[in-house]
C-alpha cells in the first residue's frame, strides 16, 4: 500500500467520528505538482474515473463519433433516472449497438424491469461495442486480448504521460488499467476548456450534461453545476477534478469511502485559487456532509489537508 496521509475527519458535537487517510495531488495548469500528500506516484486503479479518459482515446483514434450527451453519457456513472435510461437508448440507436451485446450486467430500470440501459456503465460499453465494430475486431470488446484493449491502454497512457503497465477487470466487466495520481491528474487536465481533441470535447459534454454523469442531486452532478469542474468519481474511494482554468486536483482514500473525494479536491483547488473562496462551504449541504441530530446540524466532514 502506498504512504498515505489524513485527508478528511467527520465530527460530531465536538468529537471525531471517522478519520479518511488516502493520497491526493493538486497539479497547476501546465502539469506541476503543487500539492502532493501520500505517495502520488504508486499505481492504483482509478475505475470509473477513467471513463472519460476511454471515451477521449475512442474518439482520438476515430473509432466513434460521438453527441455531447452521448459522450457524457460514455463518461457517466448513473443512477438509472429515465434520462438515463433514454440517453442509452438514443445513443445505442445512432450507434448501432444492440442492448443484448454488452458486457454490463441488466440493473433495475425505472419501471421495475432489468434492462441493461439501466446499468450505471452502460454509457461506456455502447461507445466500446461501437468501437469493436469500427476496428472489424470481435464483439467481446471487454476481452484482455482485444485490439481495443491497446486502444484504451494507449489512450490513457498518452494522456497520461506515463506507461501503463498490467490491467484489472472493473466491476460492470470492463477492463480497467493503473495510472498513478499525478498521471490521472495530468490526463484529466485534457478535459478542461482550453484543451483540444477528444478530451475537450468529453470535458465540455461532462460539462453540459452535469446529471447526465451523476444524477439530479448527485455529488458530481452537483460539482459540475455549481464550478464549472469536469470531475468523476471511481470505485473505491477516487475522485478526479479539473476546474475551468486547467487546474487538476485527484484524490484517493484509503478506505474505499466517496464521501471525502469531492470535499478534499475542492480544498485544494480553492486553495490554489482556481474556484472561488468559499465553494467548499456553499457546498457543504448540497454535498451532503452536515452531520445531522433529528434536523439540527451538529458536525461536518471537514477536510484537513
């Protein structure tokens, strides 16, 4: 395991209730590391953070074209709202893909039946099986021999800035490749507004589309309304932020909890003064992280780095 540091606290009427330890890092918007806490350079497995990073190498190698709901869509961890469960549906029509052929499991949609629409990755798989058919390549797009396994790998890596060395099988049955955090910090940097190719335009559909990767309500979703920041969670406890003017904040805990993700990039981007002063705080019941007794707030998550 690599060092880790307090990120986060949770308290209670004075005491601490949860400590989150993990690794963070704050890079500007040329790619400096100007904040590092843990060790930032150890490969880990970012998950569905990496979301927006395959769909960037999707459309950079010219495999799928893609609408900015479409791209969110491929960026997305859902909640299987019915916008969700349309979007896939549109989005697998104009590709071409059907709902039989992915990977993702069938989750519950909104009218009770098990569709695999309704699944949170579901956006991600019919941008993958669309790309398996434009590389003439077998339809087991999640295969650890498929052509567009170094597609994805390469994608990363380039965006990365880094080597990708091994791969692991995400949870929906994807694949899923380490990066470190400084990596995955420099990759997301490609999604802010200023940049070009296919991660300005994952960047700018993540940006229109806030409930589109979340859910109405949902932390991300959330973010991205309120700031301006592409941000993405990952399974386990990641959480990946860039802020309009390209600076790039990742986070990842220890324990494997969400919560502390968002709360600990805001900081440091406030910090670096790339949001507003005060957005952590104006953020802090829409984020969900008062402490409640009955309706009376008596504690926080509060980070401390």
């Amino acid at each position: 395991m690599p060092t880790t540091e307090l990120l986060a606290v949770v308290e209670r009427d004075g005491f601490i209730e949860s400590q989150h330890r993990g690794v963070a890092v704050l890079i500007d918007p040329d790619g400096t590391v100007i904040e590092a806490h843990g060790d930032v350079a150890a490969p880990f497995l970012a998950r569905s953070a990496l979301k927006p990073l395959f769909a960037a190498a999707l459309l950079d190698a010219g495999l799928v074209e893609l609408l900015p709901a479409h791209a969110a869509l491929a960026s997305a961890s859902h909640w299987a709202d019915q916008e969700h469960l349309d979007t896939a549906q549109a989005m697998a029509e104009r590709l071409g893909v059907a709902e039989d052929g992915l990977r993702c499991p069938p989750m519950k949609a909104p009218d009770g039946s098990m569709r695999r629409f309704a699944h949170m990755c579901v956006g991600k798989h019919i941008a993958l099986a669309a790309a398996a058919r434009a590389l003439g390549t077998p339809s087991d797009y999640w295969a650890d021999d498929h052509q567009l396994a170094d597609v994805l790998r390469q994608g990363v890596a380039t965006a990365a800035g880094e080597p990708i060395i091994g791969l692991a099988h995400d949870g929906c049955g994807a694949l899923v490749f380490p990066t470190s955090l400084v990596g995955l910090a420099r990759a997301f940097r490609r999604l802010a507004p200023d940049a070009i190719g296919g991660g300005r335009a994952v960047g700018d559909a993540m940006r229109a589309h806030p409930t589109l990767i979340d859910g109405a309500g949902r932390p991300d979703a959330v973010v991205i309304a309120e700031t301006g920041c592409a941000t993405k969670f990952g399974a386990e406890g990641t959480q990946a932020m860039v802020a309009p003017d390209g600076t790039t904040a990742v986070v990842k805990t220890a324990d494997g909890a969400r919560r502390a993700g968002a709360p600990v990039a805001l900081t440091m981007l406030e910090r670096a003064g790339a949001i507003p002063e005060g957005t952590l705080e104006r953020l802090t019941e829409p984020l969900g992280l008062l402490q409640l007794s009955a309706d009376v707030a008596v504690g926080r998550l509060r980070p401390v780095v």
